[in-house]
C-alpha cells in the first residue's frame, strides 16, 4: 500500500472511530462492537501475505521433451523420454544424458543412430531467460565435417523440446562456438530451432520458434569441442 492510501486508511479509521465513540453512542463506559462489515475499503480484513519465492516450474506428463537421433544418414527423428516432475534445468540435463548415451539396442534396429563418438559430454552450464548454454567436449577426433550439422541439431533440437528452451548457445574449451547449419552456414550467436527444420523427417515438427540469425562464411571442423 502507498503513502496516500495508508494516511486515507488511518484517517478513515479516525473518523469511523470518532463516530462510533461521538454524536449518538452511549456513555456508560462500555465497549461498542462495530461490524467489520460496516468498514468500506475492507480495513477490517487482512491483506494476504507472500514469501517472496515461488517453487520452480515442473513439467507435466504429456508428449513434450525429446531427444533428436539420426535417421539414416541426412535426417533427425524425435523419441520422447519422459522427464514428468523435473524442473527445466534437470529436464534438459537428462535429455542431454540420453543423447549422448545414444539410441537403445531397439532403436537401433528400428534405423536411429547418432553422429556423436564415444566418450562425449554434453553439459548444461546456464539456462537463462530461454537460452541454454551446453558445454561440447568429446573424448575423440569430432564428427567429420559434413555431419557437424546433423550434430548440432542433435543438440538444439533436444534442448529447445523442453518448454522454455528456445534457443542455445554451444561452447567447447575456448569459448562459446557458432553452431554449423545445413547449407555450410554458420550461426551468428544463439541458435533456435527453426534453424534445423530441414533435417528433420516429415512426419517430426521442429520444436521451438526462436528465429536464427546467420552468417554465410562455410567454415569446416568449428564444433573441435
């Protein structure tokens, strides 16, 4: 309440006051009960209270994050895992866990495969208004250069399944990374979705609809994580 409003409130009550006390209330040195219902503005009602802090967001049960594996060889099919009860930031690192372990024996023999090697980390450093910064380190020589693509839209199209996510940063040893594009392009800052629309199959959506900005200098091998 401002400083206005809390003098109107005590001079109201005065006034309420002085008339019950004043003109027409008996002497007799008894207390008079007035019904907190005859106050305006509610002054007799108490203003509910926050703490200040908010429980973080969960996500519900229901088709939503995924992780993106290789189908064939030019394109990326979603597979949903459930991360039901876990914040974003949980949700996303376990997502980014799922990737890198790769495709299950089932999953494999249904066509899905992933370009990332053995041995490579994918850690969640910051997430912060919708942008997620995922650190790339891999135990052994990179992708070859025609499938940094596919591995970077492994990457963000995972990432950005998860409500909130809409665009990523990739950062290796040095410093933050510009993501490869199909075409040989190569992203100018933060990467969302939409950015990889043309890997996907027919059938999978491209999460998110963070618009990405590019450059169009080709550069080979820039995901050396």
């Amino acid at each position: 309440m401002t400083r206005p409003l809390r003098a109107l409130g005590a001079l109201l009550m005065v006034l309420l006051v002085a008339g019950v006390c004043g003109c027409g209330a008996p002497r007799s040195g008894r207390l008079t009960v007035v019904d907190p219902t005859a106050l305006p503005y509610g002054l007799a009602t108490t203003p509910p209270t926050s703490t200040g802090t908010e429980p973080p967001a969960t996500l519900r049960s229901g088709r939503g994050p995924q992780v993106f594996f290789v189908d064939g060889t030019t394109q990326l099919r979603p597979v949903d895992v459930d991360v039901t009860g876990l914040a974003a930031p949980e949700a996303l690192q376990r997502l980014l866990g799922v990737l890198v372990q790769g495709p299950t024996a089932a999953q494999r023999d249904s066509g899905l495969a992933t370009v990332f090697p053995p041995g490579t980390s994918l850690e969640l450093t910051r997430l912060d208004r919708g942008t997620a910064t995922v650190r790339v380190q891999l135990a052994v020589s990179p992708p070859a250069p025609d499938a940094l693509p596919l591995a970077a839209g492994q990457i963000i199209l995972t990432a950005t399944s998860v409500p909130g996510v809409e665009q990523v940063v990739l950062l290796d040893d040095s410093g933050p990374v510009p993501a490869p594009l199909p075409g040989g392009r190569l992203a100018d800052g933060p990467v969302g979705a939409s950015a990889y629309r043309s890997l996907l199959t027919t059938a999978a959506p491209a999460p998110g609809r963070h618009e990405t900005r590019t450059t169009c200098a080709a550069r080979q091998g820039t995901m050396t994580c």
